[in-house]
C-alpha cells in the first residue's frame, strides 16, 4: 500500500509518463495514401497537419498532463468497462501521445500512440462478470496465463493501445475531412 500517494493511483501526474505505470505500449501503425484518401476521406498531409496543431501545439497550450491525443480517454473506458477493468483507473491509463508524419515519400501515413501507463488485468474483480468474462475470453485472454505471468494482461494492454490508435485515427479523419460536425448535425444536433 502507498500511504504517501506518490503512486498517484487514479491521478494524472508526471511520474507516470517518466517511470510507467501498469503496463507501457507502443502501437504503430503505416496507412497507405489510396486508403487514407479513398476510406478516410482526407490526406496524408492534412493529418499530420492536425494532429500537429491539435494534438500536440494545442495540447501544449492548454497544459495537458498526459493527454496529447484526440480522445484516448473515450476508448480506454469503453474497453474497460466492457472487460471489467476498474472504470477510474482510466485518468493514469489515457495519457497517450499520438504521433502522425508522412512517410514513403509523403505518400504514407505512419501513425503511432505512446501509452505508459496502462493498467489492466484478467483475473478478480470485475473480470469475473459475465459480460466481462465472456468479452475477455473473446480477446482470449481470461484469467491467468498458462504459458508465462503476465502474458495476458499484456495482451489486453495490447489490445487497449490498438484501440485506441484506431479511434485516434477515425476521430482526426473525421476533423481533417469536416465531417464530424456535419455527423453531428444530422444524427445528434437536427430538428425533428
């Protein structure tokens, strides 16, 4: 037990981003220009530019502690929530840096997010439910591994980063390509 806080349990604070917390993830990806232009409806150009001053110079501005993304924090709860994890625990395990440059000549998307501090697990508390237990065994990783300590809650912090990366990916598409307000405007914003 930590009686002096300096583990900063369900706090943002800097020694997590220096030393970790939980599990630390890297998660990278290269999306090739036709899909970016073709399924995400923008380019390769457009998200580095955002993500430049969105996610880091506006970040930086406001002095985030830990949040130079777009939204990791809306995907950390949902996959916490769906496997059981303490839902608080998200503060510590959202701080994430997401990176965007043109790679391949320009032609290319490299996208990555930098996640330190992501705590999780597959055995006790709310893993034992059956909406949680059933989500982890579809992840394949219930409980604790056979194989090797650890593996498994590695996998869903695995798991976690992945999802995020995505949902950075979906949500900056839709900014560089104006159609999140307009999403908005036709399902949650429009008159009857």
């Amino acid at each position: 037990m930590d009686i002096g806080n300096f583990c900063s349990d369900k706090k943002p604070a800097a020694v997590n981003w220096i030393e970790g917390r939980g599990k630390s993830v890297v998660c990278e990806a290269i999306i090739k220009g036709g899909i970016v232009r073709k399924v995400l409806k923008t380019t390769v150009e457009s998200l580095v530019e955002l993500n430049m001053l969105k996610n880091l110079t506006g970040s930086a501005m406001a002095g985030a502690l830990g949040g130079f993304n777009a939204h990791a924090s809306n995907i950390v709860t949902a996959v916490y929530i769906a496997t059981g994890q303490d839902p608080a625990q998200n503060v510590e395990s959202s701080h994430c840096i997401t990176m965007m440059e043109a790679v391949n000549d320009g032609k290319d998307l490299h996208i990555s997010v930098t996640m330190p501090s992501i705590e999780v697990g597959t055995v006790g508390g709310g893993t034992q439910l059956a909406s949680q237990s059933a989500c982890l065994n579809l992840l394949g990783v219930k409980g604790a591994s056979k194989e090797s300590a650890g593996a498994n809650s590695r996998m869903l912090a695995a798991v976690v980063a992945g999802a995020v990366l995505a949902g950075e990916l979906s949500l900056m598409s839709a900014l560089a390509a104006g159609q999140l307000v307009k999403s908005h405007m036709k399902y949650n914003r429009s008159n009857k």
